[in-house]
C-alpha cells in the first residue's frame, strides 16, 4: 500500500482481466516467505525474481517462453539484472525504474523534494553536503566498526549545527534527537543501503536484449 493505495494490485487485475497471468510474491522474511530482509540487498532480490521466473515457467497455464518482469524503483533496477543474465526472460517492463547509481539518485532526490517544499536555497546545499560526506564513508570505509563510528559523528554534528527550521522539517525535538540519529546510522550502514548506494545499473541495461517498455513520471 502506497498512500493509501495499492498499485500493484490495481496492475495485476488489470492484466489478469488481459488474460496475462502475474504472480506476485513477499520479500524475504514477509509473510510465509522465508529468507532475512534486514540482511538482504538487491543481489538476493534478483534471484528471488529469478526464481519467480522459473515457477511461472513451470506452469502448465502460462506460455513459458512469453514470461517478463515488471519491476517499479527498485524493481525496475532488479529487473534488467535478471534479463541480462537469463534467457528466460522475454520482456522487461520499468516502472520508475533507475538509469544512476543510488548516491545520485538519493541526492538528486533530496534536492527536488526540498525545494518543492519550498526551503532555503542555503539549507538545501547544506543537507545536501551532510549526505556526501555521509555516502563517502559509506563508499570507502570498509571496517563496519570504523564506518559506523565515521557516520555516527558526522550525524551528531549535523544534528547540532542544524536550525529550528530544520529541525522542524526534519519533526527532531530534543526528546527525538537521540533516536534521529540512531534511525539514520542504522540506515546509512545496513547492507541494502551500501549496495544501493555504489551500484550502477547502466551495464546491465546496456546488456538487455529482450523488448523494454520503460514509464517515468514527468512531475
């Protein structure tokens, strides 16, 4: 549920009623699947989808050689990961799906929303440099004591240095300020966001061969 939402059932009735079969399926340790999330990123997210792949396949009810992967954000990075590597795939559909690496991704990101939300200029580039100093030791501190140690201060003294205003953009009060921190390290150091952050999906796009429909909101 996106918002109140629910996309992707909205889009698997939809094709169901086309007469095109979906099989949609939990992340690992949601549900009855098993598999750790804490501890999963999204190499073990594409062979889940793989793995889909071949249980559709599988079926007497689906064509197996007319079977795709429709991936949205994340999904449309796992996506081409999986059809560059596999002959099983026969198309590939991106929804909202990445061309950059996560660091750029997330800075551009955090740049667009903050100014939409109409903030300082001045405040915008200072956020802005907190998380690359953050990414950088995410990138290239390989001891996890040390990186977490690294980030922790780095986040600390964000922390202080920020204004009211910021902290009220943030919701920080003084009795939260303690959790912030300890929300954002366990983030910034958990396995997905590290892989996140430094892979580039251009290879495996460039390696695609099958049929491609890629959707981008323009807003």
């Amino acid at each position: 549920t996106l918002l109140g939402h629910k996309p992707f059932a909205v889009l698997a009735d939809h094709l169901t009623r086309a007469g095109i079969a979906v099989l949609r399926y939990d992340d690992l340790g949601v549900g009855s699947s098993g598999g750790e999330f804490a501890s999963a990123t999204s190499v073990e997210f594409a062979g889940d989808a793989e793995s889909a792949v071949a249980c559709l396949r599988d079926r007497p009810e689906v064509d197996r050689d007319r079977v795709g992967i429709v991936g949205h954000s994340e999904g449309g990075l796992i996506a081409p990961m999986v059809a560059s590597r596999s002959d099983a795939v026969a198309f590939v559909v991106l929804l909202a799906g990445p061309g950059m690496t996560g660091e750029e991704i997330i800075l551009d990101q955090s740049r667009r929303i903050a100014e939409a939300d109409g903030a300082d200029p001045a405040l915008v580039e200072r956020g802005l440099e907190v998380n690359r100093r953050l990414f950088e030791v995410i990138r290239t501190e390989a001891d996890p004591q040390e990186r977490r140690f690294r980030a922790r201060a780095i986040l600390e003294e964000a922390l202080w240095s920020m204004t009211p205003e910021e902290r009220q953009m943030q919701g920080i009060t003084e009795e939260t300020s303690e959790a912030w921190v300890n929300i954002q390290l366990a983030q910034l150091t958990s396995p997905w966001f590290s892989y996140f952050l430094t892979y580039d999906p251009v290879p495996a796009l460039e390696a695609t061969r099958v049929p491609v429909l890629a959707l981008n909101g323009e807003l």
